[in-house]
C-alpha cells in the first residue's frame, strides 16, 4: 500500500507550550483516515502543517514525498475550520476563484454538487447559515481533484439528515490515488467512512491502525473507544 501522508517525530512549538510532541502517522493512498482527539490535542496544527500553512518546529512531514510548499498546496484540498471567502462574494463568485486559483479544479463537477446540496449559485455568501455555509465549502474543496482532502470539523452546522447525504457525496468523490483526513467530535456520525483511525492527546498519537480490526480488538464501536481514550 502506498503512503501518501507520513509525518516522523514532527513536533511544533509556540513559545513554550507544545501543541505537536512528536508526530509519527501514515496515510495511506485510497484511505479514509479519522484524526481523533478532544479540543486543544493537536489535530488542526497537525492539519495546518499538512496543508503548508503552518511550519512545523521539527521533524519531518511528506506529502507524496514532497515537504509541503507550492508542489504539495496544489495537491492538497484542505477545508479550514474557519470561514475565508468574502463576505460580498455570491457562490459563483466563489466557484470562479476557486477556478482560477487551482488547476485540478472541476467546475462541472461543483455545479453538480451545488445542485446536490440544494444551494443557489446566485445566493450571496454573508446571507447563508452556518449549514448551508459549510456546504459551500465542502463543495469548493471536493471539486477539486486532489491527491490529499484535509476537512477540519466539516460537519458539525449540518442538520443530521443532510450529514448523511454529505457522507455519501464524501465517499464518492474520491478515488483510490487519492486519500482524505478528517476530524471530527461527530465520531458515532462520521466512523462509517473511517477505513483507519488515529487517536491524538497532548500532541502525541496514543493509539492507531485500521478501523475495522480495531473495533473487532476492543469489541467496540470507534465512538465508543474514543469515548474510552479519552474519558
């Protein structure tokens, strides 16, 4: 199986408190992988590293077998845990810089997810909900075809019947030379998708592997061993 993702004692730090303490994880091609952990662990510097938007203190990470830097941000379709488009912007303004600003782009393909998540191209960005701004999003990162999709907490505005069809178009919209790394406090809603999971505290990875095996170990479902980790 090839490695897409493969980070070794990566460490980063502010000032004096260290938010990543020594990082080993792979991803692999063609894989779901969930980054578990509860609030302050790590997980979005670890994503921010892996996206090139922050840089690590030390270690190494490689994406491909490229450091992050102008090659990997072009292979890389990272969706924040922050809003970033301008608030005078309407979706099809969004689609247009989203066009121009990455190659691997599909514009085809984001009109048909804009249609799948019942969004109005004409609509303008500060008028949508929190819902329907994080199917905005979803849309402009999935249309890409990237090598890595990196989604920091993408469902958490989305009603529970719209986070089921949203897991499917997730599931769909990638392939086996690509790979997608989420996290996510929705783990009992989300572990369907998971094919390996990594649990993260205190900037350290405490236990790993693939999904499926790990449930058959514990005996338990993946939000049940989370809820275990980290009682």
């Amino acid at each position: 199986m090839d490695i897409l993702l493969k980070s070794s004692n990566l460490k980063k730090t502010y000032f004096k408190k260290k938010a990543l303490n020594g990082i080993d994880l792979e991803i692999k091609k063609g894989k779901i992988t969930g980054l578990l952990g509860p609030n302050g662990s790590g997980k979005t510097t670890f994503l921010k590293i892996a996206a090139g938007i922050l840089k690590q203190t030390s270690g190494e990470i490689l994406i491909d077998g490229n450091k992050p830097g102008v090659i990997t941000k072009g292979e890389v379709s990272y969706l924040p845990d922050k809003d970033y488009l301008f608030k005078w912007m309407k979706i099809k303004n969004a689609l247009d810089f989203f066009n121009d600003m990455y190659k691997d782009f599909d514009y085809e393909k984001s009109l048909k997810l804009l249609e799948f998540m019942d969004l109005d191209i004409n609509s303008k960005v500060k008028t949508l909900s929190k819902g329907m701004s994080e199917k905005l999003y979803l849309t402009l990162v999935l249309s890409r075809n990237a090598k890595l999709y990196i989604l920091d907490e993408p469902l958490g505005g989305v009603d529970p019947t719209t986070r089921e069809k949203i897991l499917d178009v997730i599931l769909d919209n990638y392939s086996e030379d690509s790979s997608i790394l989420i996290t996510t406090h929705l783990v009992s809603d989300i572990e369907r998708l998971f094919n390996d999971v990594a649990f993260i505290s205190d900037g350290k990875i405490i236990l790993s592997g693939d999904a499926e095996e790990l449930r058959m170990e514990k005996g338990m479902s993946i939000d049940e061993l989370y809820r275990e980790v980290f009682k």
